[in-house]
C-alpha cells in the first residue's frame, strides 16, 4: 500500500514536471528563434510582461558622449538629470560591414563592446540598430539609388559582398558576453523605418517581396549559419497607414519577436505628433496581440527639446494605454557643424526640461536601471 502510494506520488511528480516545462515552453513561444538562449527567451517573456503596465526608459549611445561631453567613463546624460541609468541602451553598428574602428557617428567599436558589456552586467537591456551602407553603390545608408535590396538577395551581384557583412555583424555579436560566458541577448533593429522614404531598405524602393526575402535571409543566416541564439528581432517600420499597410511587408512570426515604431516630432505642434505616434500605435497594438508581439516605442524625441513640458505633455499622452515594453529617445550629440543647430533628445543637467524629465522618471510607468536590475529581467524565476 505504502509502495503504491509512493508509486502514485512519483507519477504525479513527474506529470507536474511535464505540465510544468510545458508551460515554459508555451510562455517562451514569443521568442522566434527556438534555440534562443535562456536569457534570451527569459527577456523576451519578461519584456512581453512589464509591457502591460510599465515601460524602460532607453537612450541611444548613452554611456559614449553626451551634449557637454565625450567617452568620460561612468557619465550620463540621462544619469546626470534622473540621478539614474537607462533601462535600455541603444547602440548603432553602421560603418562595421566596412571593417571600420569607429560607428558612422564616430564610437569606435572596441568602446561600444565595453559599453554594451557594462549595461548588461548592471542589468540594463540593449538594443542595436545598423545603419549600414549602401551594398549597391557604396553610399551611405540614406544613399537611395542602385536597387540595393534587390542587389543582396540570394543570387543578387551584391549577395557575397552582404554575407560578407553580416559575417563580421555575427563576429560583433560573438564578442558580446557576459561575466559567465553567456551571449549577451541583443534587440536587434535593423532595417528601421522601412516605410518612410530616405534608406535604401525603404518601401519606395525595393517591392515587399524583397523586403520579406532580405528579412528572412538575414535571420536565417545569423541564426542557423552563424549559430546565434540571442537575438530578439525587432520589426521596426515608422508611420503606419492601415492594417494592409502593415501587412504587406510582414516577413513572418517565425523571424520576428518585436514590433516597434520609430516617429519623431519635427515642429511645436504637439498635437500633430501625439496624433501621428497614437495613429501607428493603435495598429502596431492589435497586430502585436493578434500575434503575440511584444510592442515597443524604438526611436523617438523632439530635437534639442524646446518644449519645457514635452515628457508629460506630449510624450506620455503619445504612449498612453499603449502596452509599449520600452520607449527609446535618440542620441545626445551636441551642436552640429553639418545642421548648425543642437542635436539631442534626453536632456542634460539645465537643460529646459530636465525639471519635467525627472517627473517622468518619477512616475511609476517609467522604469530605469535600478527597477530593470531588481526585477532580474534575464531570468525567466522573477
Ligand atoms: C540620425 C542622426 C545622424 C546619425 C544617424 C545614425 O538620426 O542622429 O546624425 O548619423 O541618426 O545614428
């Protein structure tokens, strides 16, 4: 009797066991890549759950520089205003397919691997965008001409020259690890604002099909041939029309984890761009949950922030009653020779609305390092 009870117990352990790595299972299912590491699928769940109530603050090539400052170790726009790190780091790999030391913007890379190592063991996230160059002509990224998607695709007379590319891409990635060897997850952007106008990767030039086709390649590549297991993708068009619109260029639910939004606001109507970002976002919304996606606020700003009160007036309107795992402002230049004006997004200590930004980050929506650091955000036990 005792016997068959302890029978029964064992087979009950290890029903729960089986139901209970099935459930992991399931809850992973927002990470594409099935072999993703398990802080990879662990940050994938957990940024899918922060985003119902709260979102991490980002800012892009935080730690390298910021309006008064170049690559002092430890500073922080950001820091210096809130008193605290960003939740997420922003990086940009633009000028690495050339083989080049330094970013388009000037951030060698041997710093940018330092930094993304940094904000990862504090807890911070990272995400990476590539603003490569033009595979066709050699241009830059904003060099529209050659058919340069179709150039790359398999078959194309550019192809070897972008595996060539990816290649050291996956290098980059390789290099990043944590303190016990693991690959540091990566939310990794490329091919951003493909329904505006001013890339080569735009909608005006190349069809959807080849937009789907360099999409899937590149994932596939980097996954399967290049053997990485920590990417989260990010799918990231800027202003959205229609739900048809979104659709058309969608590479599959197998190749993508996140869907973000680049948009930003270019004059001192508010109005317009509250409008403008709540318009896209109410479709990137249901398409996420059609497709259990995560949604994410990846680019935005108001250059060199003139609006006192942009944080709470504008910014948080945008956003609200949207599930968006993070919001991340663009990079704290400083004054630009080419524009001849101010180019930052996040603030600096006087500047006008570095009083509200510290509201912003007072409020229980906004999370930065110390919340992502407790919260543990690459273990699936939080
Ligand atoms: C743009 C500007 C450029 C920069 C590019 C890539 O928005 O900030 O100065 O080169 O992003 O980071």
């Amino acid at each position: 009797m005792v016997l068959r009870r302890l029978y029964l117990n064992i087979i009950a352990a290890v029903v729960v066991c089986f139901q209970l790595s099935c459930t992991g299972r399931l809850n992973a299912q927002s990470v594409s890549d099935v072999n993703a590491t398990a802080q990879t699928k662990a940050l994938c769940q957990n940024l899918h759950a922060i985003a119902k109530t709260q979102t991490l603050f980002g800012h892009q090539d935080d730690l390298a520089y910021g309006v008064k400052w170049r690559y002092k170790p430890g500073m922080s726009d950001v820091k210096a205003v809130s008193g605290e790190y960003p939740a997420i780091f922003g990086w940009d790999l633009g000028g690495l397919e050339l083989g080049k030391e330094k970013n388009l913007d000037g951030v060698p890379f041997s710093k940018m691997r330092k930094y993304i190592i940094y904000g990862y063991n504090m807890g911070s996230v990272i995400t990476i965008s590539w603003h490569l160059r033009n595979p066709s002509t050699g241009g830059n990224s904003w060099d529209t001409s050659g058919n340069a998607v179709a150039s790359i695709l398999t078959g194309g007379a550019k192809h070897n020259l972008y595996v060539s590319w990816l290649d050291k891409v996956a290098d980059f990635f390789t290099s990043l690890k944590g303190e016990n060897g693991e690959a540091i997850p990566i939310l990794f952007r490329p091919f951003h604002e493909f329904t505006g106008n001013w890339f080569w990767w735009c909608e005006n030039f190349c069809t959807p099909d080849e937009f789907k086709k360099l999409w899937r390649f590149t994932v596939h590549y980097l996954r399967n041939e290049k053997s990485l297991h920590n990417l989260i993708m990010v799918y990231c068009p800027t202003d959205i029309y229609s739900k048809k619109h979104f659709d058309e260029r969608y590479p599959g639910d197998d190749v993508v984890d996140v869907i973000g939004m680049d948009a930003y606001q270019h004059h001192s109507d508010k109005t317009a761009y509250i409008s403008k970002v709540r318009k896209s976002l109410k479709i990137l919304d249901s398409v996420t949950k059609e497709r259990n996606k995560i949604l994410a606020f990846t680019e935005t700003g108001y250059e060199a922030i003139p609006d006192k009160y942009w944080w709470t007036n504008t910014l948080l309107p945008a956003m609200k009653g949207f599930p968006i795992a993070w919001v991340l402002v663009w990079r704290n230049h400083g004054y630009m020779k080419s524009t001849q004006k101010m180019h930052y997004f996040a603030p600096y200590p006087g500047q006008v609305s570095a009083g509200d930004f510290k509201t912003l980050y007072n409020t229980e929506r906004m999370l930065f390092q110390q919340d992502i650091k407790k919260r543990n955000i690459y273990s699936s036990e939080r």
